[in-house]
C-alpha cells in the first residue's frame, strides 16, 4: 500500500521512519516533508493546506493511506474533502472530519464536550468578545493564578496563565480585542489546576480504541522548565508515575467517556486523540484534547511501538481494532530537540549543520532543515530531535546527548535536564 503523510516536521519523519518497516509498504511519500523524510520517501512540494493538490497528487501515486500529521489541515476539513470529492473515496484517511477536529480547534467546544460527558477538567466559563466586561467580573471570583485560553487555534500561543488580577483582566481584554485575530473572538478562562501533566495517546475508528505508549514533554526553553514556552524541546516515554493504577483510572474516567461522547455526538472520528491531562494528587483530570500526535512526545513514543504501525493504521481506517494488541518494547524512550540560539524568540537561519553523519545508536528526525546545495542547513526555530531507546531513563538521554554533541551548527541549543522532574 502507498502511503501519503501530510506534514513536514520531525513527528512526520518519525511516523514515516516507522511506517517504512513495515513489509506492507509499498511507496512512501510526504507533503510537504523534510530534508529528512526525503531519505524515506518521496516529498511532494504540496502546502499541508492544498487539499485539491493533495487530492491530485494521492491519486497520480496511487495512494491508499493519507496519515494527518498536523491539526491545521484537519480543522480546515482535509478528511471531510476526502470523503467528499467522489474520486477520493476510496482513500482511508487517518484523521478526524471537521466535527471531531473541534475538540481541538476549539477550546470552548472542548469544554462543553468535557462537561456534557462528565469528563473530569478545570470548572470553567466562556466569553464571547461582547462579554469582555463579564469576564473580568468573572475573573474576580476566582483565586489567582488565572487561566486564559484563546477559543480558536493561536500556533500553541494562545493560553497565558497570570499571577494578579489586573494581569488578567488586561490581558483577556487583549485577546477579545484582537491579539489572536479570530481566535480570541472567545475566550475560556478557567480554574488552575496543580499537578504534573503528561501526554496520553489512543488511535481510534470512533468506537474501539488502542491506547499507545504515554509520554511527557518538556515545553519550556530554559532548564528547571522556565522561559517561554517552545513547541516542544523534549519528551520521555514511558512516564514513571503513569503507574497501572493511574492509567486505569485514565482509562475509565477519561478515554472511555470521550470514545462514547464521539459516538453519542455522532463526531465521525478516526484517528489519534491526544490527551493532554495533569495529576492531581492521582487524579487525572484533562487540560485539553488534541486531535493528531504530540510533537516532541511521537519522537519518543515510535521508538516504544513494536507492531507494525502501519498495519495499526489499517485496522483503524477499517474498524477492526476491537482485537488489536498492539506490542510495545519494555524500554525508556527519550527525545532532545536541538534549536537555534533565539528561539523562542527571534533567531537565524541558513546555518550549516554537520556531523550528523557520525551519530551513532540513535535517530535523528529533521524539524525544522533545508538542503541548499548539497548541504543541510537550519530553517526553524526546532532543527533536529534525537531520540534513543535505552533499559533506563538515564541509559536512553544519554545516548541522545553524546549524538546531540556529535552535531554542530552555530547558535546550537538543547535541554541538559530532559526527564529532570520525573
Ligand atoms: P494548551 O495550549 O491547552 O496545551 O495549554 C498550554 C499549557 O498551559 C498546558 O500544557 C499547561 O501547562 C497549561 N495549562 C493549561 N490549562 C491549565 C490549567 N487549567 N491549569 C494549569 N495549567 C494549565
Ligand atoms: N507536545 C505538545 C503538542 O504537540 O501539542
């Protein structure tokens, strides 16, 4: 079977790094892609937003699975265009339609989602843009830290969290005022929650569910998880405190009344839901539904899966996962992401990358590179994740760290302190 992954950062090699294992691939290609996945595959320069060109494109190399890396594409509708378009049909899709990519594109829908099937989350209430006066009334019968969430996808900016009151109030009346363009045309604010927070995975047809190796990533840019937030700087799978009991309780409280919410909504849903929940005091609760993998955690988690992913996919696409087991390896995944002096903020690009040639016992997948005459050079804020499999924690980061140091480009940063807290 020819498979089509849309995406070009390093999830999507990572998925197609593991999706090339298994003998029933036939050709792999990707859309955009990466310098990297181009080493698996074929990229195709398509935008991730181009579904007429996608389309064309699935169908001129026969393609029998589209996998979704990122959300955008899906909120935007690329599976219900799919389903659509009559020569297309036939295309399993891995990916939820617009209906199910709200529990994702939209905060407040998640919200309601969340209280309508009893899911345990932060209490919590919603204002339109008129009601900006409303929620700073609001605002001032909760106890601080505050929580405010842009409605809308805002590129993983739009929660800002605030020590005082007129912090918040000010910046509620930012956002309703335009700071995230349409996105913060309601704005969820919400009670605070304290705990740790790890990523919880499944792959779903919409009514049975497999559950994949749990992770947590590491978000802020400065060691001791200080600094701003980035996309992602690194991730280790599996979670200690992820014990047998806490994932029962993940399951009964969380996964299963989300599956039978789906069904109950009739949200046409296949694909990943990615649980982003925290511990309280061993209780998980949920802080926000996603509708596709985390990036960094897929880095670290393909390295745990011992199954065929791409038989995975299949069953998902074909409603056969009620007698799936999925194989996982006993051991400690872990993923680093180098990036360029700056990033989160301003930084450059156009650096050469070398070294890489001489890792050793580890993958690297390419984030954010470009090939410019033969030479690989940076192009984003996260440039390359190294991910390594050890029996220990302590075995697999450090095997990720003496390959981290193999490579060089100018500005080159990474977390020390990946897994620090666990
Ligand atoms: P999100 O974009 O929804 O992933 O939120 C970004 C980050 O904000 C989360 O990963 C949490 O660290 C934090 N956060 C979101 N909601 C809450 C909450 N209710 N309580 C505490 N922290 C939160
Ligand atoms: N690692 C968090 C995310 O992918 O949103």
């Amino acid at each position: 079977m020819n498979v089509l992954i849309i995406g070009s950062g390093a999830r999507e090699h990572a998925m197609g790094w593991k999706i090339s294992q298994s003998p029933a691939l036939g050709k792999l290609y990707f859309a955009p892609g990466n310098p990297g996945t181009a080493n698996l595959g074929v990229n195709l320069s398509l935008s991730a937003g181009d579904f007429p060109g996608i389309g064309e494109a699935a169908l001129e190399h026969g393609i029998g699975l589209l996998l979704v890396g990122p959300e955008g594409p899906l909120v935007e509708g690329i599976a219900d265009y799919f389903s659509r378009e009559e020569k297309l049909k036939h295309i399993r899709v891995i990916g939820p339609k617009k209906s199910g990519a709200r529990l994702e594109g939209s905060k407040d829908f998640a919200k309601e989602f969340l209280t309508r099937h009893h899911i345990p989350t932060a209490r919590y209430a919603s204002f339109h843009k008129e009601e900006t006066e409303a929620g700073c009334r609001y605002l001032e019968t909760l106890r601080p830290p505050y929580v405010l969430k842009a409605d809308g996808l805002a590129a993983g900016k739009g929660v800002v969290i605030l020590e005082s009151l007129d912090e918040a109030k000010a910046a509620l009346r930012e956002m309703t005022a335009g700071k995230f363009g349409k996105a913060g045309d309601v704005v969820v604010i919400e009670e605070f929650l304290k705990g740790i927070e790890l990523s919880v995975f499944v792959v779903t047809d919409g009514k049975e569910y497999v559950i994949l190796p749990e992770a947590k990533d590491y978000k802020r840019i400065g060691h001791n998880d200080t600094g701003l937030n980035t996309g992602g700087m690194g991730a280790v799978s599996p979670v200690p405190f992820a014990d047998a009991g806490f994932m029962q309780k993940v399951e009964q409280r969380i996964i299963q009344p989300t599956i039978r919410g789906i069904q109950e909504d009739q949200l046409d849903y296949t694909g990943f839901i990615f649980f982003g929940l925290i511990n309280c005091g061993g209780d998980p609760k949920v802080i926000e539904y996603n509708v596709r993998m985390g990036d960094p955690e897929t880095e670290a988690v393909m390295l745990r899966i011992e199954s065929d992913f791409l038989e995975l996919m299949n069953a998902a696409a074909t409603g056969k996962l009620a007698s799936y087991q999925l194989r996982t390896a006993p051991l400690v995944a872990t993923t680093v992401m180098a990036v360029s002096q700056g990033y989160p903020g301003d930084f450059e690009k156009g650096k050469v990358i070398s070294g890489y040639d001489k890792m050793d016992g580890a993958c690297l997948f390419h984030a954010g590179t470009r090939m410019e005459s033969g030479q690989l050079t940076t192009s984003g804020g996260r440039v390359l994740a190294v991910s390594a499999t050890g029996q220990s924690r302590d075995e697999a980061l450090a095997i990720c760290y003496q390959n981290l140091n193999l490579i060089s480009y100018e500005g080159k940063y990474f977390r020390k302190d990946i897994g620090f807290d666990l």
